[in-house]
C-alpha cells in the first residue's frame, strides 16, 4: 500500500466513519476532513476533529506506519506544529509532540472496505497498457467523456508551460521560439532531437537575412553536417561553396552529420528531404508565428504548410545517390496535421492565454476539432477498449491518459479509476 492510497481513503471518505477512537481510546468524531495538500507540508490543511469533549482545529497528517513520522523528520519541522491528528494504517509506533504529549492518532487499518482495497491493488499491479482496461466499460458515459474533454485541456496547458519556459530563455521572442518549436517537430520524434540541435545551430535571424530558397537550403544542410563530406554532384558542390561562404560571413559551426537516424525509416522522412522542404517554407514565410495567428480555418493552415522538396530531391533521397523515379517530394497531411497538433495549436492557446484573447483560446480548440483523429498504437489500443474518437480533440485527450496517467499508474487521480474503485 502507498500513502497515496491512504490520501484518497481519506479524501472521499472510503472507510467506517463511526465509533472512530485514538490509540488512547477516546473517541473521535471528523468534523471537517480537511483540504488536500498536494505541495510541501501537512497533507491536509485546516481540518476540524472532537476528540472526546474537546473541538480541534488544524491539520492533519497521514502515513502507513506512524513510525514514518520520525522517518520523515516531521518532529523536527515547524510546519507540523500544528497536527491535530495522525492518520496511519499501521500504528506502530507512539509519537509525541515538542511537548512530550502523544499526537492524537487514528488506525485506519480493519476500517478500509477489503473490496476497496483488492480493487486498488488490482489497478496499480496491473501489467496491461490500460489497468483499468478489463473495467472501463463498467463506468457511466458522462464520467468517461467529462474526464476526456478535460484532458484535452490539461494537455494544452503541460504544452503552454514548456512553452512559455523556451520564451522566457528567447527573451519572450515568441517567433524565435515558434521556429525552434517548428523544426522539432518537423523531425519526426526519430529526428527531433538532431533538428532541435540544428536550429538552435541557426537563429532565425540568420534566415530571415536570406528569402531564396537555394541559400536557406544551403544554410540548413550545411549547419546540419551534411556538406562536410565530399560527394561528386553538381548540386551538392553548388550548396557547398554557398554554405562556404554563408559559414565564414556569419562564423557559423556546423553539426556533426552522424546525429542524423535514417535506419528503419521510410526515404519519405529521410531528414534530407524534410531540411528541404522546411527550406522551402522558410523561403516563403521566415515569420511564421504571426502567420499562424492571422490565419481563419484549418484549411488556410494546411494549404501554408503544403510544401515540396527542391527539385533535385525529385529523383534523389540523399545526396549523389540518384533513384530510378522522378516524384515531386510533398509534405504529406498527417505530418502537416502533426504539426499543426503539436505546435500551432498549443502555441495559438498560450498566446490566447497570455494577451487575454479568447477568441485564439477557442480557436485552438476548433483547430483540434478539425482535424481527424490521429492513428497510432495508443489510439488502437484505447478504440479497442471501446473509446472510439472521430478527431483530434479526442485523440490528445486519450494520449494524455495514456501517458501521464495509465503508465504512471495515477490511478487514483483519475476519474475513471476513482469511479471504479468507488462502484
């Protein structure tokens, strides 16, 4: 058992509240159970108890053992000064206050329905990706959905705060930090981490000083590492002694080309051909932010970022290795739709937030509406459980479940688990 359980026991009330005594057989009467102290300090504030004739105020404590008191220090933290009552499962063990009396303590343990508790160790020893998984469909529709339109929100909100923390170190440049959000998702979660090194290899400001598309590609591949080999190729040599030359002007370093993964990968999303085509849309519109916000309808933003590799990429994956077809290589929908998910979306609601415009907070949650459901192994697995989604909106919220909560096992803070184990 955790103290985490122990808190939720006590927070919702799941044990048998009468003929409640102290380790010294007065009886105690919970007059106020207290508020939830999630931060440092006594786990709930300004509760309310009789112990025998006496009416108590202020806080109370909880742990499994009543020798974890000692074992966390507590006697010798002010902040417990105040413990009118000491919750534990197990009272092993008296404790005492700075003046010598013994803290009022309640044994919770025989109190604690055994269902509630086969229940809780059911969910949180649950070795499948969803634990309540075998159960979710015993819980009612409007519980499932209220909680899944609130994750929609809270996940936007763990965006905004990282976010907001790459603005405060841009000096609060919110187009330098939607450009380094930009090519990080462009990268694929394969590639992210070698594209978050490449742009912050090359600011925005070095870009925005060049609008053709031949020297921003020439800028990328070689900040990138990829012109630092030699390859006889007409168009390879022609980026090489650009970025030559853009290198020395700006004393500019470029990246060790052996960060780049295409193993496994399908050439469609060789980095080369997304380095091109970031180029491409780079070469249109170097502000990309203020694009974003001015922008209506899902549509407008789609047709933006509906861009193609340069023409060399049409019979080439990597450079001097030329293939037998001849296709224009295009950004596909679901990578568009990916980035519009992961970046315009959250970037539009913490800019909404900050400058107090609603009407970008709702259009970033129109935004999640309009796009289709997202297809993956989370998604899959959560449609198979019943959960069916039909847009983004849904698929966020059900990703947000799975990974912040059904694989940390926060059973307890959820509402589906709390349903489940309250039925």
């Amino acid at each position: 058992m955790k103290e985490d359980f122990l808190h939720y026991i006590w927070k919702y009330k799941l044990f048998d509240t009468s003929n409640l005594i102290t380790q010294n057989d007065k009886e105690i009467e919970v007059l106020n159970f207290g508020m939830h102290n999630t931060d440092a300090g006594p786990d709930f504030f300004n509760g309310k108890v009789k112990i025998g004739k006496t009416i108590w105020a202020g806080n109370i404590e909880l742990h499994i053992n009543s020798s974890d008191w000692m074992k966390h220090k507590h006697q010798n933290d002010k902040a417990y000064d105040n413990v009118i009552l000491h919750v534990v499962y197990n009272n092993d063990k008296q404790i005492l206050d700075k003046a010598g009396n013994a803290i009022p303590t309640l044994e919770l343990n025989g109190l604690i329905d055994e269902k509630v508790i086969i229940k809780y160790k059911h969910l949180v020893h649950q070795t499948d990706t969803v634990p309540c998984g075998e159960q979710i469909k015993t819980v009612d529709e409007f519980t499932v959905q209220s909680w899944i339109n609130r994750l929609a929100i809270e996940r936007l909100e763990r965006k905004s705060a990282e976010i907001e923390g790459t603005l405060n170190l841009n000096k609060n440049d919110w187009e330098e930090t939607f450009y380094q959000y930009l090519f990080k998702y462009f990268g694929l979660k394969v590639n992210a981490l070698p594209f978050e090194l490449l742009v912050k290899n090359t600011p925005l400001k070095i870009i925005e000083k060049h609008h053709d598309l031949f020297s921003i590609e020439a800028l990328l591949f070689g900040q990138g590492g990829y012109l630092d080999s030699d390859v006889e190729d007409e168009y390879f040599l022609k980026l090489k002694k650009e970025y030559h030359f853009l290198k020395s002007k700006f004393d500019l370093t470029s990246l060790d080309n052996s960060v780049w993964k295409m193993l496994r990968m399908r050439p469609s999303n060789f980095p080369t051909l997304r380095i091109s085509q970031l180029a491409n849309l780079l070469s249109r519109e170097t502000r990309m932010f203020s694009k974003m916000i001015e922008t209506e309808s899902i549509k407008e933003i789609q047709d933006i970022f509906k861009v193609e590799a340069s023409e060399y990429w049409n019979c080439h994956y990597q450079f001097g290795k030329l293939v037998e077809e001849d296709k224009k290589k295009k950004i596909g929908i679901n990578t568009i739709n990916s980035i519009i998910i992961n970046v315009i979306v959250p970037f539009t609601f913490v800019y909404g937030k900050k400058n107090q415009k609603e009407e970008l907070v709702d259009k970033s949650l129109n935004l999640l509406e309009s796009i289709k459901a997202e297809n993956n192994s989370i998604i899959k697995k959560w449609n198979e459980l019943g959960l069916k989604t039909s847009n983004a909106m849904q698929t966020q919220s059900l990703l947000e479940l799975k990974n912040n909560y059904c694989s940390q096992k926060k059973c307890l803070n959820c509402s589906i688990g709390n349903k489940i184990l309250q039925q």
